[in-house]
C-alpha cells in the first residue's frame, strides 16, 4: 500500500496539473489512430506509386543523403599473369620459350608460389563470403569494432540504429507482408478465369505491380540499361546469381516464368497460388536430378512463343558479385535464344550476398530490410545463339564472359559446387596439360609448320616408312 501511495505520488509530481491521467479506452483510441495515420502514408506515398509504376523521388533523396555521410573510394586490381606469363617473368627470359623446349628446376618455384597465393588469397573461396569494404557504412556487421572510434562516429552509428530498426524495418515488413498477400490473393484469384489470353494479361500486370511492392520493402533503387535487349517469349533469360532477390529485382522490370524445386510451408504456399496463373515450373525433390526430364520441360516450354521467358541462374548458387563462375550446360543445351543478363550490386548500401552456410533464409531477409538500401545495376545484353560447331559447355562459356566483361565481375573457370564438394581431378589435369603446353608446344607448332612448307618430302617419308 506504501509502493502504491508512492508511485501515485511521483506520478503527479511529473504530470502536468491540468492534464488528467489517460484511461485505458484514450490508449487505444491513440493506438487507433496511429496505426490509421502509419496505414494512410504508407498507402498513399508507397503502394500506389507501385500500382503505377511510378516513383516520388523519396528513395532517389534518401540515397543521396547517404551518399553524402558515405566516402566511396574506387580501387583498380591488376589482373593475374597466366602460367606462360609468370614461367616466362620467372626464367628472366622469354626467349627460353622460343629456342630448344626443356624443363627447368625453376618452374617449380612458380608452382611453389601459386600454391602458396592460393592458400593466402584463395580466389575461389572468398567468393563465398561477403565482400570487403574499403570504408564503413555504419553497419557493424561489416566491421565491428569500427564504432569506438571516436564519439562523433558512435553517435552516428547509434542514430543509424534508431533509423534503421525504428522506422526503416516496421515500414518494410509492413511492405513485405502486404506484396506477399496479394501474391497469394490476386494470382489465385487470376488462375480461376477460364479465358487463357486474359488470364496471362492480368497475371503479367499482378505479379509486376507485387514485385513492385516486394521491391520498395527493400529500399532498393535499380538502374536498368539496354531495354531493348529485355527477353521476349519462347527464350531463356540467364544472369549472374548473388541472393534470392535477384529475381525480385529483374521481375520488377518485366514477367518471367521460374523454375525450380517445390517447397513447403509459406514459400510452398506461394508456388503454389503463382503456377495457378502462370506455366511456372516446379519439381519434386527426386525429380531435380533427373537431367532429361528437367531439359523435356525446358524445350516444351520455351517451344510455346505465347509464354514468358523461363529465368534461370546457371551457377547453381550464390555468388557474392565479385565474380561469375562455371555456367552448368543443362539451360544452353535446349537450342534456343538465350538472353544474357548482368547484375551488378553496390556493396555500400547493404550487403545483397546471401551466405546460405551461414544465415537461413529468414535471418538473411531480415539482416536485408535492416540494411540501408540495396542499390544495383541491371544490363540487358543482346541475344545469343548457339554457333555451328559450337558445344553446349563453349557456349555457356561464351555468355558466361559477356556477362563478366559487362557487370565488371571476374570470369572463373571454377565450379560453384566447390562450396561444399572437393575440386575435381580433371581441375588438376587441366593445369598440367598447360604446363606440358609450355614445354612442348612451340616444337609441336615447328613441326606443323615444317611438314606444310614440305609436303612431298612428308609424304615421300610416310611411303618409306610404310614400305619398311
């Protein structure tokens, strides 16, 4: 009875004399109303502007702002000699290539370094990781301990929180949540129509417009290029792949068919009310491995020019966008136009590299809509076919390239599988048989040579031999 004379005390001693205590109905009539106000804005100023796509210049301000907190710094990398280029730097001489070709106890050297550059700077497993920042972007997940500092650096690192997680992340589960319900909603409603030309025409218009809506729950601000190159009907769109959002980002400028594994539960749920109004293609755990199957589905469906382009990552998985590893041939194989796609993220903003060793699916969403923004950039390059005399593996290395050379990212001969599987023996040999090239090489290409500039006596040689 005391504590409560007490408490009742001290609260009046704060108060103000004319203002009467709130009853429990004020409370929820204010609840009420903010939650109406929170509702309104975020109708208004977000999910309308997403219906038509059109954008209020809001996010265009608020990166420039970070911009201006933010120091960018551009760092130019000389690319890697190749193993004739480093055996050469190694003898002192090119000229030891070009005479007589023999082994030299200082080759071993140059493996000895590679392998010793390899376990320091490992260009293959550092690609599973986030990327390095050459500044801070007061995220503490990219460097920790960078808020002690100073004082000036701790009081900026302190607001960002209160912006990040106070207003940033409400606002965008709020979003997440609405696009996703009207995925589940509208396409479920679009796949009970009976006309098939209208039902794509509405599906088109809906998936868009959710996407839309998916993408502002990101803050992300996308800079597309080359519009003309966009994929069209009956092809097959291939990018680089770094997170699950890539195809948020790319569905936001146009409608495209998915294909990979069903799941269960809410992503179940949405597979699901997406393939009643779209021709998606979803397979059954024992059915991803079987090759002919997957590629019977492929060819079936891009032969239908009325369906949408079939969009599909060929390295399997993600890949923190500092390079582009091995293409897998399954999607070059089909024979039809494949339209290349590079995408291209700005680490500043937030980090888009989904780490999926590291970080389920839910906790990498959230460290996503807790980021500052997801800025990137999106290039269509023009169609490619297949060439005549052109295999599947050379082909896919042929996009694969572009790609690279396009979104600035590194080409690498190496598999994506490499994240958790061991490097292949045919890796290995495929360094010796360079080497062997370096040491046997030149003389085969004399002897070539010598045996064109004198046919007669090739042949004439070749009878002999044959006569013996």
């Amino acid at each position: 009875r005391r504590i409560r004379r007490l408490l009742v005390s001290l609260w009046r001693a704060v108060s103000l004399p004319s203002l009467p205590l709130l009853s429990s109905m004020t409370w929820l009539h204010f609840l009420s109303v903010s939650i109406t106000v929170w509702l309104t804005l975020l109708f208004v100023f977000t999910i309308v502007p997403a219906v038509l796509g059109v954008s209020i210049g809001i996010r265009r301000l608020y990166l420039t702002t970070l911009l201006k907190i933010f120091e960018v710094r551009i760092i130019v990398k000389e690319p890697p000699l190749s193993l004739q280029q480093g055996i050469q730097e190694l003898r002192g001489s090119a000229s030891c290539l070009h005479s007589e070709p023999e082994f030299e106890m200082a080759d071993i050297f140059y493996f000895c370094r590679r392998g010793v550059e390899s376990i320091v700077d490992d260009e293959v497993t550092k690609r599973f990781s986030a990327q390095e920042l050459e500044t801070w972007n007061l995220l503490t997940r990219s460097h920790y301990n960078f808020r002690h500092i100073s004082l000036r650096l701790t009081v900026l690192w302190g607001l960002g929180v209160l912006i990040r997680y106070g207003i940033l992340l409400p606002l965008r589960v709020t979003l997440a949540a609405t696009g996703i319900s009207l995925i589940l909603v509208l396409t479920t409603l679009v796949g009970f129509l009976p006309s098939r030309e209208l039902r794509f025409f509405l599906t088109e218009k809906v998936h868009v417009m959710c996407y839309r809506i998916c993408v502002r729950s990101l803050t992300a601000m996308i800079t597309y290029h080359n519009r003309e190159n966009k994929p069209k009907n009956g092809g097959i769109c291939v990018a680089n792949h770094t997170t699950p959002i890539d195809v948020i980002i790319l569905a936001n400028d146009g409608c495209y068919s998915l294909i990979g594994q069903a799941h269960r539960g809410l992503l179940g749920m949405v597979q699901r009310a997406m393939v009643k109004s779209s021709p998606h293609i979803w397979f059954d755990r024992s059915e991803v491995k079987d090759r002919h199957l997957v590629a019977k589905r492929l060819s079936d469906h891009v032969a239908d020019k009325t369906k949408q382009p079939i969009l599909i990552f060929p390295e399997g998985t993600c890949i923190n966008n500092t390079s582009v590893m091995m293409f897998k041939k399954g999607s070059f194989e089909i024979g039809c136009t494949v339209y290349p796609v590079a995408i291209k993220y700005d680490p500043l903003f937030g980090d888009a590299f989904w780490n999926s060793s590291k970080f389920g699916m839910v906790n990498y969403l959230l460290r996503m809509m807790s980021s500052w923004a997801i800025v990137c950039s999106v290039w269509y390059l023009p169609p490619m076919n297949r060439e005549e005399g052109e295999d599947a593996v050379q082909f896919a290395n042929r996009v694969k390239a572009a790609i690279a050379a396009q979104g600035g990212l590194v080409d690498l001969i190496w598999d994506g599988g490499l994240k958790r599987a061991k490097v292949k023996d045919a890796f290995k040999e495929e360094q010796q048989k360079l080497y062997s090239k370096v040491l046997v090489g030149e003389q085969e290409q004399g002897d070539n040579k010598s045996s064109e500039e004198n046919p007669e006596e090739d042949k004439s040689y070749h009878g002999s031999a044959n006569g013996q």
